[in-house]
C-alpha cells in the first residue's frame, strides 16, 4: 500500500529533482526499488574469518622488516605518513597506532568544538591532500577537524606501501650498540596488541612481537597516559639525560619551534609533534594544528636525509 509523504519531504524531492544534485552511479540506482527481491551473494562464516585473518598475517610478514615506522596515528604522524607515502611509494611504512581510532586529538579543533584552526603557511598542506578551507587572512578554518583527519587518514590508508596497525601499542624500541660509541642507534620498534598492553601486571605470558626498520618516526604526542612514549623511554635507557617537559601555553611561539625542531634525537629515531615539547621544554601551541601538520612534513624530509636520497 502506498503511503502519502508528508509535504515537506515531497517539497525536498522536488527540490532534489530541479537543483542538478549529481546522480548516483547506476549500480546503486538500480537497487533503488528493488528491495522486495533483494538477496546479498551467498557467504560462509570461515570465509569472512579467512579474508582477514590471511591479509593482517601476510602483513604482519611483509612489515616485519619496515623500511620506516611511524609510532602515533595523530595529525603530525598522519601528515608524517601522506608526505613520505606520496613522495617514496618505494619505501614500505609501517604506522603502529595505540587506539582503535586513528587521530589522536585532530578529531575535533579544541575543547568540544568542531572548527579547526590553521595557522599560514599550512594551508599548502590542506590544499595539497584537497582538504576544504575558509581562509580568515593570517589562518585558514577547517569546518570540522574531522574533515581533516578522516581525508589525510583515507588518502594515507589507500596507499599501497603503508600499513597502519591500529589497537596496537609500541612497548618498547629496538636498539644497537653502535660500534666504539657510547650511545645507541634504534632499529625497530616492539609491539603487543594495546588490550594486551594494558594487562601486563594481571596476565603473565604476554610477551610482545617485534618490527625491524632503519628508522623510527616517533609523533606520540605530549606526556599523558600514552604520550610521549619514544623520548620517555630515551630517558629510561639513558640515552637522553632529562626532559625538559611541555611548558605553558603560547600560540605565536609554541608553532614555530615545534616544526624548526623537528629532528633526528638519537641516530634511528626522528620526534616530530608534541612528542617533541617534551624534550626540548617547548611551550603547547593549544587548538591550533599547522605545526602538527608540517612537523609531519618536516619529519618526512628528514627521514628522506636519512635515506641519503
Ligand atoms: O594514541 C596516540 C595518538 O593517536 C598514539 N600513541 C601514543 N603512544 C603510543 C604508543 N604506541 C602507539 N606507545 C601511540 N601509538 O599517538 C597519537 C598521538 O597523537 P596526538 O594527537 O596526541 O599528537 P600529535 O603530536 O600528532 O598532535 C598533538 C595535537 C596538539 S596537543 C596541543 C596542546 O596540548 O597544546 N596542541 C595540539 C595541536
């Protein structure tokens, strides 16, 4: 039985009918009414186990020698990753990211406010990825941070070299001595699965799995519950003496030093965004995001130096 649409939605078809909306692709449109036949194609239960279970091993295989791993899914290690993924689809990239939603904080531009706020030059980057912007003069506006996050995010994932290992922690770095010196270089990283992680002290037997890689790219962001976890365990092995921990805020200064900063902090291991004020007692730059972006940028140049190309 046919029922009547209330007027307002009969209004809105109308209006759909006569503004030029684009079509959807005919596949769809020809499911579009169909609904009383519709049937999905036939599955088994181990064959849905079996597609994912053979891919995520296969990638555990193939990324267990990286050529780089980036630790932190957040806005400076995504960046991190678009950059060095689109210039080097040569190199294979290992993202190991300790949340089941990649992101970090660039969900939402600062408290619980959706906008995000770039401060110039870094509007190159939004326009590089295709990401949408008001341009206010000095800065640009991102209507939603998540607009943000989820295109680098889908442009990083669709990239044939990197393999993002989400729900997974990096609990310790791989280190070599380097011959006749004192100090180390860092050759990998070791991982366990972040549920795992998080039950050291109540469960026994669950030690971790490893990935070898040349070079390391920490972006796990400021001191926290899971923050600033490489140049915290630095300090631990000794390798460097102290933090000099995140001071206060200021927006003008905070930007600039971060991505002037930048760097390689022991051979093996580059620190790029908040990670990063915790080394060198940086002031926080707060809700304004276009220093994650280009210390992620910048962290993929040096990273190319390191490769010597
Ligand atoms: O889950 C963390 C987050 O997604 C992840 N992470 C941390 N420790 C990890 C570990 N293994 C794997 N041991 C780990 N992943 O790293 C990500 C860090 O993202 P973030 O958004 O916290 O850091 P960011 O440096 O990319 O961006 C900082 C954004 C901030 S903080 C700030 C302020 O406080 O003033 N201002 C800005 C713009």
């Amino acid at each position: 039985q046919q029922h009547q649409l209330p007027a307002s939605i009969l209004a809105a078809k109308s209006k759909a009918s006569s503004n030029g909306h684009a079509p959807l692709a005919a596949p769809l449109t020809s499911l579009l009414g169909a609904w009383a036949t519709f049937k999905f194609a036939p599955i088994r239960e181990s064959t849905v186990s079996r597609a994912m279970t053979r891919r995520y091993f296969a990638d555990l295989d193939a990324y267990a020698e990286a050529d780089i791993v980036i630790v932190g899914a957040g806005s400076c290690g995504l960046s991190c990753a678009y950059t060095l993924g689109k210039l080097r689809p040569d190199l294979r990239i290992a993202m190991v990211e300790a949340g089941v939603a990649p992101g970090g904080g660039a969900w939402l531009g600062g408290q619980l406010f959706s906008a995000m706020v770039m401060r110039k030059p870094a509007d190159v980057f939004l326009s590089e990825v295709g990401v949408p912007y008001e341009d206010e003069g000095d800065y640009v506006v991102v209507k939603h941070a998540a607009l943000f996050t989820s295109t680098v995010l889908s442009k990083v994932l669709a990239m044939d070299n990197i393999k993002l290992f989400n729900a997974t922690t990096v609990e310790d770095l791989i280190t070599r001595q380097i011959e006749g010196e004192e100090g180390v270089r860092i050759a990998g990283v070791v991982t366990n699965w972040t549920l795992v992680s998080m039950h050291h002290d109540d469960q026994s037997c669950m030690d971790p799995n490893t990935i070898n890689a040349p070079l390391v790219i920490s972006t796990t962001g400021h001191d926290g519950p899971f923050g600033a976890f490489s140049v915290k365990r630095l300090v631990s092995m000794k390798q460097l003496e102290q933090l000099g921990g995140m001071r206060g805020l200021d927006m003008q200064s905070a930007e600039d030093a971060i991505v002037k900063n930048t760097r390689e902090i022991v051979p093996g291991l580059i620190v790029g965004g908040m990670e990063l004020s915790e080394i060198d007692g940086a002031n926080r730059m707060g809700p304004t995001f276009g220093a994650m972006a280009l210390s992620g940028v910048k962290a993929a140049e040096e990273a190319l130096k390191v490769f010597d190309l």
